[in-house]
C-alpha cells in the first residue's frame, strides 16, 4: 500500500496532538490518552476502509467495461468467426490477471456480475469459487438462510452465518470448490464434525453438523467431489448440513454462490 495516498486521514493529528498526549501522560491522565488513541484508531480505520471500498468499486466498473467488450465480440454478428475468436482469446489473456487480482479484493458475490461474461469463457476460475450447491441433487430443504433468527435450541435472537439444508441422513455432501481441506473437527456442541475447506481467491468453505469424513486434513479434493455425509452431530435439532462461505476472513451470504456456476455455463450453451 502507498500510504502517501492518505494524507487526509494524518491532517488531524499534528504536532500540537501528540503534544497534548505527552501532558496528558505527565498528569497521569492515562484513560484521557487511552481514549484519544482509540479515537485515532477509529477515524485512520473509517478512511482506511472508506478508501479500499472506493478502490474496489473502481475496479470494478473497469471489470464491467471488460465485461461489456466481450459481450460486443460473442454477439458480433461477423461472419468470419475465426478472427471473431481470435480477437476474444487475445482480450481474455490481456486481462486475465487483472480478473483474478479482482477476485483476490472483493469482500463476497455483490461484484460477480460484472466478472460474468469472463467466467463463461475461463470456467476453470469457476471451478476455484464456491459456485454450487454442497448436496446430492433432490430431497434436501433450505431451511435457515443467513441473517438473523430465532435459535432453534437456545430461543433468542441470534445471526446465523450460513444456510442450513434438512437432509436424509448419510447424504453426500460435496466439495462446491476445489481446494485443501485445513480442518477437521469433531465436537458434541456448535457444529459438530465438520470440515473447513480453503479454496482460491480467498473463499473457504465449512461443512458442518457431518455424520461421516470422507476426506483428511491437507488433501486437495475437487469441485463436486465428495467429503461426507449429512448428519446431526453438535448442536443441532434433526439431520441437516450446515454451510458456510467465509471471503477474506469474513463469512458472507452463501445464496448467490449455490447456482453461480450452472447459471453462467447455461447462458454459454444457450
């Protein structure tokens, strides 16, 4: 990072601040200096985060104009489809490090969009992204979204940080990434056994309430590929998966993730 590109969030602290800290320390008034700092700490990290933001969603209108370009070649209605192609390939290789920087920096699905065009015709990147549904086609329910809710066992308000699908017991439950299983863990409480999954791009994935482990701790498992089986294990009131989708850290809402792939390769074969 340049930080000579933030010279707004230092314009208030100056000399005369550190000075008053220094005379506040001297009179002992420490939760005086305490609090300044944490002040400080709250407006570097406001313009800090203000400013990713703003460098995010200006990349991503310069994915969109990408995106737009290659619309223009796949619905050009040049006859001479050889060059047509030819000209694709070349606009797919100029930007494709610029796309997976792109996925590296953006905090969930919101910015998908724009990527989309690009992923139909590079939809190994596809394979890398949380982009399918973690079951077995049929007999499943999404029963418990993302966001707040009644707990089913504790009663009170509370934010649940994945989607939980009421399954058969001993149903597949499959990798919706390629990437390296990080963590196998087993527990009578929270979500039971379950497998975390660290993919590309920063996605990891978890997998919880298992009756069985298909997988070990560091083997590399592919999209689609099977990892376990549903149960009820830990804190949970019947047979259901509970999954979760973490970017960067930080667990997003997986429902725009479950069809991302097959929506995009429809629209290709379409």
């Amino acid at each position: 990072m340049n930080f000579f590109e933030l010279p707004n969030i230092f314009q208030k602290i100056n000399l005369r601040t550190v000075n008053k800290l220094f005379g506040l320390l001297r009179k002992k008034e420490l939760r005086y200096v305490i609090f300044t700092v944490l002040i400080i700490g709250v407006y570097f990290s406001d313009g800090f985060f203000s400013l990713s933001h703003k460098k995010i969603e200006k990349k991503a209108t310069t994915m969109n104009f990408y995106n737009e370009s290659l619309k223009i070649n796949v619905e050009n209605p040049v006859l001479d489809s050889v060059v047509n192609d030819k000209e694709r390939e070349q606009l797919l290789y100029a930007i494709e490090n610029r796309i997976v920087q792109f996925l590296y920096e953006i905090p969930d699905y919101s910015l998908m969009p724009s990527l989309e065009t690009y992923l139909r015709y590079s939809p190994r990147l596809l394979d890398e992204i949380p982009s399918c549904v973690p079951l077995e086609k049929g007999n499943y329910d999404l029963r418990s979204q993302f966001g707040y809710r009644i707990h089913p066992i504790s009663g009170g308000k509370k934010k649940h940080f994945g989607l939980d699908f009421a399954a058969p017991k001993n149903k597949h439950v499959f990798a919706t990434a390629s990437g390296t299983v990080v963590s196998i863990s087993h527990s009578e409480v929270g979500y039971g056994t379950h497998i975390i999954i660290k993919h590309r791009f920063g996605f990891q994935t978890l997998y919880g309430h298992l009756t069985k482990v298909l997988v070990s701790k560091g083997q590399f498992v592919k999209q689609h590929e099977l990892i376990g089986t549903v149960g009820a294990s830990g804190a949970s009131t019947g047979n259901h998966l509970h999954y979760e989708v973490i970017k960067n850290g930080v667990k997003v809402d997986p429902i725009p993730s479950l069809n991302l792939k097959k929506n995009i390769l429809k629209k290709l074969i379409n």
